[in-house]
C-alpha cells in the first residue's frame, strides 16, 4: 500500500495512520514520524512553496528507492505546502513491514531526504518579516549517512 | 511566449513568481531580459534549471520554445 500526496491545508496524522496499517494487513510493525512546525525563536508561521513538475515526481521517485532499499510491505508519506503555524503538522511518514527495522530505516530515510533533497523552498515570519531558510549543514550530512559506501 | 517561474528568493528577486518572455529563447536572452541581480544569481552552479520539469545539465545550452516553462530552482531549503 503506497500513498503519497502533497497537501495545501491543515491534516490530522492520526486519521492517516489508522487506515494505512489496516490496509497492510499481516504486518510484523508500523513506524510514523509527524514533522510539525516549532514554536520557537518568535516563528509565527511557515510557508512551503513547492513546483509541482518536480516536488511530487520527486516524492514518488524516493518511494521507489524506500522501497528498493527496505522490505516494506506500505508506505504513506504527506507533506504540507502553503503557510502553516507553530504547532501544525508539515509531514508524516508512516512505514508498514514484516520486521522493525525495515520500517524505522524506512522512515529515517525518507526524512532525510526530504529534509534536504526533496524540492520544497521554506521561509519563516517572524516579526512580521518573511525570511527565506537557507540549507543547513546538518541536513546535508544526514543525508551523506545513506551515500557511504558500505 | 515561454514562461518563466521564479522558485523560493528567486521570486523576490524577480518581483514576481513568474514572467512571459518571447519565444525562442536561450540562456543569453533569458539573463538579459532579467534584473542584473538575478541574472548574475543564475550563474551559480547551485542554482538549477528546469524546461517542462526536467532538468538542464548544462545551463548555458538553454533553448526553449513557445509554450515552454522555465524554472529556475535556488538550492532547497527542504521540508
């Protein structure tokens, strides 16, 4: 079961999960991650821009390479573009598989590469200002853990 | 007429999130039909390009035709 989508209003995470596990059934565990937005350093709202020819191409192709590298029986990944506020989900990624560590890796890999590969540009409002979110060091080299050769 | 759509600062750069400029055109005469900040921005590697939502290996080889999209992609800043 795979169900990737791009959403522009609020969701509920756990309205997803429910179904997602009862859509894989003989599953041996379910993994989920809900990203949602800080409340801190005076954040008033987030927005995501996307580019539709290549954001949910791109989702679909990390899909494909989740599951060629894990034994995934489902995968649900949902991510919020627009303008969002502190305490709003921005993403969910929900793993099903046969075994643990298939769906925490699964999970762990795919965060990765949204949180720094996937096309979405992001600016924060702070004081009334927009200000556009500069790539951060860190997110790049989570996501160097997946390209070391092994 | 080519359209072209300005991705994340770009679009301040700009002025707008998008622009209709003559077809055809290449490289060349998308830097010059563009604010002189933006153009120089464009020749930073790190910044992409996309005719149709596929990308352009080698920037400097551009053509689009009419009816084509460009975008122009700053690094991202993920979600």
């Amino acid at each position: 079961m795979r169900d990737i989508r791009l959403l522009d209003r609020l969701f509920i995470p756990g309205a997803l999960i429910g179904p997602f596990t009862n859509a894989n059934p003989g599953l041996g565990g379910v993994c989920t991650f809900v990203g949602e937005v800080r409340s801190d350093n005076g954040v008033e709202a987030l927005e995501l821009t996307h580019y539709e020819p290549l954001t949910l191409p791109g989702m679909h192709e990390l899909a494909d390479s989740a599951f060629a590298r894990f034994d995934l029986m489902g995968l649900l990944m949902v991510h919020r573009v627009g303008v969002m506020h502190p305490g709003e989900p921005i993403v969910c990624v929900s793993a099903a598989a046969r075994h643990r560590r298939d769906a925490i890796g699964a999970v762990d890999f795919c965060m990765d590469h949204l949180k720094s590969a996937a096309w979405f540009w992001k600016r924060e409002k702070r004081s009334g200002q927009w200000h556009w979110i500069e790539p951060r060091e860190q997110d790049r080299a989570d996501l160097a853990r997946w390209h070391e050769p092994i | 007429m080519v359209t072209v759509v300005f991705l994340g600062k770009l679009a301040d750069l700009a002025g707008a999130p998008s622009l209709s400029l003559g077809a055809p055109l290449d490289w060349a005469g998308l830097r010059a039909a563009l604010p002189k900040a933006l153009a120089e921005v464009l020749d930073d590697p790190r910044n992409r390009v996309a005719v149709n939502g596929v990308l352009v290996a080698d920037k400097a080889g551009l053509r689009a035709g009419a009816g084509d999209e460009i975008a122009l992609l700053p690094p991202v800043s993920g979600g």
